[in-house]
C-alpha cells in the first residue's frame, strides 16, 4: 500500500488512518451526509461545514447547528471562519468543549459575504492572520490546522509565506486548495504549488482540488509529496470515492456501485434527513437528488418527482416508486442513461 496513504499523523496521538480527508462543502457536509461517508468507509477525516465565529458569538441557534456531530463522526474536525480575533478565539475553546478533535480556519471561501469577514479576505492581509493564528493556538490544546486557497489572484500567491506564517504560529496541518479567490471554480487545481507548500513547511500538507477518482489520488500523493488528500466535490455526487481509494490502494482495483446500491444510498439519505429535525431538510434532499441521480438510470425522471414534493416523506415516496416502478424498468429496458455497472482498473 502507498506509505502517504496509510496515515496522516498530526500530532502525536492524533494520527488520522487511512490519510484521505473529507472537505468541508457548506449545505453538503452535514451530520447526516458526513455519517453516510464514515458508513462506506476508507474516510480517515471528516469536517463540519464551514461555521461563522461571529454567528456563535451571537448565539445563534442556526449558527450552532452546524457544530452538531454523532460520536461515530470522530475524528472530525470544525471548521470556522471569521476576522476577529476574539470572536474565534472563543469559537475555538466553544469546539474544543464539544469534543471535537481538530479546530480549522477557512482562508478559502470565495463567497463575496463571507470575503468581508473572514475566508479568502484573510489572504489579502497577513498581520490580521498573524494575530488571529495567534489568539486561536493561544484559545484550544486540540489540534489547530488552515485550509486556503493559493492566493487572492495570480499575481499575489501567498503559498510559501503563508505556508512559514502558519508553521510559525503553531498550526499542525495544513491544506491548501490551489485555486486562487479570483479564480473561483475555473480552470484546475495547479498542484504544483502544493508541491512548493511540501518543500516549505515541516507540517503535514494535505492536498485538495480535482481528485475524482482513486487515481487522480495516487497522482496527487506521488506528483506534489502531499501527506494526505482531500476530496470535495466528488464525494458529493459519488460518496464512494474514499472506500475506492482503500479499495484502490489495497489492491488495484475498485468497483463502480450497482443500482441497488444507489438505490440504498438515496433511501438512507433521504430518511435520515427526513427523521433529522433539519429545517433545511427538503432542500437538501432535492440538491442531493440533483448531484446523484445523475448516474441514476433513469434518473431524470426521479428529479422531476423530487423536485416537485412538497414534504420530505413525499421525496422518500417517490424514491421508493421510482426504484420499485415501471419508470426504471423501462428505462433499463431500453438501456438508456445506462452506466457500467463495475469496472475494474
Ligand atoms: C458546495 C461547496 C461548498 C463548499 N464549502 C466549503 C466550506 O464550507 N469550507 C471550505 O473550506 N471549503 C468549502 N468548499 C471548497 C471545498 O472544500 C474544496 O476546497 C473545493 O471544492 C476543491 O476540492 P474538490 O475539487 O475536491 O471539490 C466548498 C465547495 C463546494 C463545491
């Protein structure tokens, strides 16, 4: 088995196995998606959707759930987001309370709401960091790590002194996703500068950005050194992809899921969130539809039916006839949307 692959090792007695990171994805990574991942297996490290500092500090009830883990979720980590050094700092201690194993700071989120106050605006204005880095390691003993992007645009990439800033302020691992803010989803990933951020820093480096199968992650591990790899936004719409790394990285080869897996995996999902008091539960459901049903055989039909519900158990009836129907027999029958059901590579 690749070594990198095996283990991250974070600190002493907190090494993550195997080294294959779920990232943090706001409306996708709740309790009830994160514990569908932790099912399959082969996800060493889960995170919390991205939290506003500021938003716990007000007491926010919304803000609050997002923080909201099963036990069987851990080792999971939290991510937050903020400017003031205060604010998180007191986030910070809040997480470390409820148990969480890892506390990380966003310096990527793109979103212009998010830029005002925190996310990838902290690229842009590294004493500000400094200080709050500072007040964070200060604020928890649980392990302190940063995920951002390469920079604000092309002409001001931060990798190497943010990479030092970090390692000086006393975080443990860091990620970076190689995009620049500007860049938003555009282009690729330029993995070479996550080969730079592993030659700079003596903590581990997790990489991120584009790995969509088993072996874009091998790739990645063996192009930019990286110590672990993490996976975004295709596990949301293949939430598989980490027990295909194990699977991979144990013996060459993985499997695709069959239709009845599918077909499992939209029903649990489906029932969980709608036995979950989430008050966002419908619209989950229906984005989740749109990211799965994709592969779907037929699956078309299926997120026409979905979108039109009103109520989350008219999402669970629906999904229920549309996999015992005539719609799905008929579509296998004639073979379209048809996808291989295994392949080995
Ligand atoms: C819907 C969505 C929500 C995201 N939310 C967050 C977030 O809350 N925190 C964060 O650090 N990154 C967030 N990201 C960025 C991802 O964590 C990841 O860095 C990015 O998608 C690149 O990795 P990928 O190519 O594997 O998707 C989000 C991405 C998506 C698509």
């Amino acid at each position: 088995m690749l070594e990198q692959y095996k283990e991250l090792r974070i600190r002493a007695g907190y090494v993550i196995r195997p080294a294959a990171v779920l990232a943090p994805m706001a409306g996708v990574t709740d309790t009830v998606f994160r514990r569908l991942i932790r099912g399959f297996g082969g996800c060493g490290l889960l995170m919390t959707e991205f939290t506003s500092a500021d938003g716990l500090a007000k007491a926010s009830h919304r803000t609050r759930r997002y923080l909201h883990f099963q036990p069987d979720e851990r080792p999971i980590a939290a991510q937050l987001f903020g400017a003031n050094p205060d604010t998180l700092a007191q986030a910070a201690a809040l997480c470390e309370e409820l148990g969480f194993d890892q506390v990380d700071l966003n310096l990527g989120c793109p979103a212009k709401k998010v830029v005002k106050c925190g996310g990838s605006g902290l690229l842009r204005d590294l004493p500000q960091l400094e200080k709050i880095l500072r007040r964070l390691r200060a604020a928890v003993k649980i392990p302190l790590t940063l995920k951002f992007r390469s920079g604000w645009d092309d002409n001001s990439i931060v990798v190497r002194e943010l990479g030092r800033l970090a390692e000086d302020c006393g975080v443990e691992a860091i990620a970076l996703h190689p995009r620049t803010r500007m860049q938003g989803y555009s282009g690729q990933a330029d993995w070479r500068l996550i080969a730079e951020l592993k030659q700079t820093v003596g903590i581990p480096v997790i990489g991120n950005g584009d790995v969509n199968s088993p072996e874009d992650a091998e790739r990645m591990f063996a192009e930019t050194g990286c110590d672990a790899v993490m996976i975004g936004r295709a596990a949301a719409s293949n939430p598989w992809i980490f027990r295909q790394l194990a699977d991979y990285f144990a013996t060459g080869a993985y499997t695709q899921p069959s239709e009845e897996d599918r077909h499992q995996l939209i029903r649990n999902f489906c029932r969980r969130l709608a036995a979950s008091d989430d008050p966002e539960a419908l619209g989950k459901m229906k984005q989740f539809a749109s990211r799965f049903t994709h592969t779907v055989r037929g699956g078309a039909q299926l997120r026409k039916a979905i979108y039109q519900s009103r109520r989350p158990e008219e999402v669970l009836e629906q999904v229920e006839a549309f996999f015992a129907g005539e719609a799905h027999a008929d579509s296998v029958r004639s073979g379209t949307d048809q996808q291989p059901a295994a392949v080995a590579h």
